[in-house]
C-alpha cells in the first residue's frame, strides 16, 4: 500500500507538542502529570470504527502503486455513486470516511488548479466531475465524517525533490482544507521516493500542519502529524498493551496523548482489483481483526476500495452488512453493565446469568489511569477454582483505555466485579458491562 518512513516519524515526533493538560490525582495521592487527549481525540477514540477509500488512477490500472505518467483519460468510472459507498459503510458501523484525494502517482480526484493530472482531464462528468466534492457531500448527507489522504511524495509532479515542492504541496492541501467543508482527519504517510526528476523531497511538515490547524483546527493529523500515530502494521492488529500515552520526548519529558490508529484492508490489496472480488476478508477474519484494534485500546481503518464503475463491490457491501449486524448482536445490548470510580467497582446482575464477554471502558477525558486489572464472578452454585471469597477470575489484562473487549469461557454467575490492580491515578471507570453471546455453556 504505502511505505512509511522510520526517521520521518522521529522527525515528527521531535516536532509535537504534549497533547492535553495535567491532571491532579485523587485527593491523598501524589500529584502525577497525566496526559489527556484533546476534546477532538477523545471523540475520535469513540467513533472506534472508521473507513478508508483508496480509489484513483490505480483502480483502473490494476495496480498498488502509480508511476505519475498515466493517461488521465483513462479514469472513468461508470456509475460512480458516493451515496451507496456511505450506506454500504454505515452498515457496518463505520462513522468516518477517508479518501484518497491524491495517492502516490499523483493524480487528483479534485479539480485541482495546481496541476493537470488530475479528473478535470479526465472524460469522468465529461472532465467537469470532483470526486472530493461527491464523496464530502454525500458524507456529509449520510451523517458521516469525512477526511482526506493527501500523498506527500508525487510522482508526476515537476518541482518534486525540490524546495519548490512544498509549496506545491501546501497549495493543494489548501484547496482541500478550504473548498470542501470540515475535514475530521488528514491522513498522510512517510512515503518519499523519486520524482520526476530523479530526486527526493525533503518535506516540510511543520508548515503542512501549521496549514492544517489553521484551516481546519478541529481536523486530527495522522500517522506522520501530532494527532494519531500508526499501530504499526497493515494488519489491523493492535498491540496486547496498546496505550494511547506515548512518550513525548526524552528521559525525563512529560508524556502526551498520541492514540494508535490500525489500518487495514477488506481485501489483499488496497485498490480494487477484479482478480480479488472473491477474497474479500471473511466474517470471522474481520470480527477477530475488531477484537485486536478496537478491542485493544485502538481505532479500526478498514480500508474498502471502490471499483471501476465507482462503486463498493457487491461482495464487499455484503460482507460489511454482515460485520455490522454481528457487532451489533454480540454488543447491542449488554447483560448488565455501569459505571464508577475506585479501583473496585462491582455490577449488580438479576440472579445468576450466563456471560462470555466483558467491555472495560475507562473515561479517558480524565487520563489513562490503569495498567492492570481482572474481572471477576461469583459462580452460580459450586465450582472448582473458586477464589477467596468466591471470586472466580473471568479475564485478566493490562492497560484498559477507551476500551478492552475481553472473550472467556461461558460461565453462570450471580456477581461480577472489576478490580484495578495497578494504576497510576485513581480508576474513572466509564463502563463495565458483561454480554452473552454464545448459545449455552
């Protein structure tokens, strides 16, 4: 998909700020420094689920990855319609949508008036067409976020591996950031190969997202920018200890709010290919995937591509229907849940119960507090293992964050507790709640 640099992301880091302000601890507890995230963070942690649409020039190559010297001309998509790839993405509960608007061959999908490899050259709406524009109105329509994929490295771009570049680059990021409404989240990567002329570009990331927080200061910045970080994988996987709070600097530094977002792809390859419209990522691959991102602490980016006509296949619209109704079944409705404060915190059930999952959430507003903690039940009648106390461990983890989604054995219980085991503050429990979702133990 893209490649990524490890001394870009050092050199960006060096550049950030600590996201949030420092927090007191519970009144008799050492004062600690606790980083929080921004008001913009902490609702994007809750949309845990969010889409990415690579469509472009490759979709009609059938390739991964342009060289910049395509023929606009053979973009055109037949039946492009932005309405059904927004409907077929809410189905599955995805509340924001990225697009591509330039990817590395550097072709636009907006009118751009900076170069001509772009859909104004193109016979797409008879070369009046703005794909941007389509797919930001009809998110906008459907109750859906939008952002934008802006590729740093052009291959086609003249002034590329030079210091003229960057202004290019800063004017297209402005059409983007001022013609088509709020943008929630600009996407780049730290992709920097050749340009046309042979060389590589030094980019300017400071006064690409000074640009950004002036024309739309409510936008995150991800993956190479100050907002959001890659998980660091195009697997969907988050680590088992995700944690939104990295370090800010050196030894000594304080630390700041920088969340993992987990991309990945519904299908092999990020574009659309027709060869793949039969290995489309199965239910059970893409449930296991939202177990380990969304389940851990972390964002889910399932990236869905459009095909040729501009539409989202129809095996992919299916599989995603089915994604979004199973999440549904398995976490529409909880046993029992509630929330707290203190490093205890027990769940009043009806009588005994049967359960398999259990959802931590902490309120993150007020910092990532715990590092380790169980969930525990009191069985229904007598069982081996029982505890002290009758207290039978259920899970077990580290960090919890906006949220951990634990599995486990089905068990009959008549009480359910949380227990913090180590924390850096006192816990601010925002939800613990127990489901059924198998059939009887």
């Amino acid at each position: 998909m893209r490649s990524r640099s490890t001394g870009l992301v050092l050199v960006v880091a060096a550049l950030l700020a600590v996201a949030g302000e420092p927090a007191r601890t519970a009144e008799g507890e050492n004062e600690r420094m606790l980083a929080r995230p921004t008001p913009e963070q902490a609702a994007w942690q809750d949309w845990e689920f969010i889409g990415f649409a690579h469509f472009g020039m490759n979709t009609f190559t059938d390739r991964e990855w342009g060289e910049g010297n395509e023929d606009p001309g053979l973009f055109n998509p037949t039946a492009l319609d932005a309405r059904q790839w927004v409907r077929a993405l809410k189905a599955a509960g995805i509340k924001l949508l990225i697009l591509t608007a330039k990817h590395h061959d550097g072709f636009c999908l907006w009118p751009s008036k900076y170069t001509g490899h772009s859909v104004k050259n193109s016979p797409w709406r008879g070369g009046r067409g703005d794909v941007v524009r389509e797919v930001a109105d009809a998110c906008r329509e459907g109750g859906m976020k939008f952002g934008v994929y802006l590729s740093p490295w052009d291959r086609h771009e003249p002034t590329y591996g030079s210091p003229a570049y960057n202004e290019f680059f800063r004017n297209q990021l402005r059409e983007l950031l001022t013609d088509y409404g709020p943008m929630a989240e600009v996407w780049f990567d730290g992709a920097c190969g050749e340009g046309p002329s042979g060389r590589k570009q030094e980019y300017d990331w400071g006064s690409y997202y000074q640009l950004v927080r002036e024309l739309q200061p409510h936008a995150l910045i991800a993956i190479c920018g100050p907002d959001i970080r890659w998980v660091g994988n195009e697997s969907g996987v988050a680590r088992e200890n995700e944690s939104s709070v990295q370090p800010a600097g050196g030894e000594g530094q304080p630390e700041r709010w920088h969340p993992a977002e987990c991309d990945v792809s519904i299908r092999p390859g990020w574009f659309y290919h027709p060869a793949e419209d039969d290995k489309v990522k199965t239910l059970d691959q893409l449930l296991d995937i939202y177990y380990k991102s969304v389940g851990r602490n972390a964002v889910l980016l399932l990236n869905v591509p459009p095909d040729r006509r501009g539409l989202i296949h129809e095996n992919d619209a299916k599989r995603l229907a089915e994604l979004g109704a199973e999440i549904e079944r398995r976490f529409g409705r909880s046993v029992a849940e509630t929330e707290g404060r203190g490093d205890v915190l027990e769940l009043a059930l009806e009588g005994p119960v049967v359960i398999d999952h259990a959802v931590v959430m902490e309120d993150i507003r007020e910092g990532e507090r715990v590092r380790e903690y169980v969930v525990e039940g009191v069985p229904a009648g007598r069982v081996e293992g029982v505890t002290d106390g009758g207290w039978r461990e259920l899970c077990k983890s580290g960090i919890i964050g906006h949220k951990r989604i634990a599995q486990f054995e089905p068990a009959v219980v008549s009480r359910v507790r949380l227990r913090c085991l180590g924390y850096v503050a006192e816990p601010r429990i925002r939800k613990l709640a127990v489901y059924r979702v198998s059939g009887e133990p």
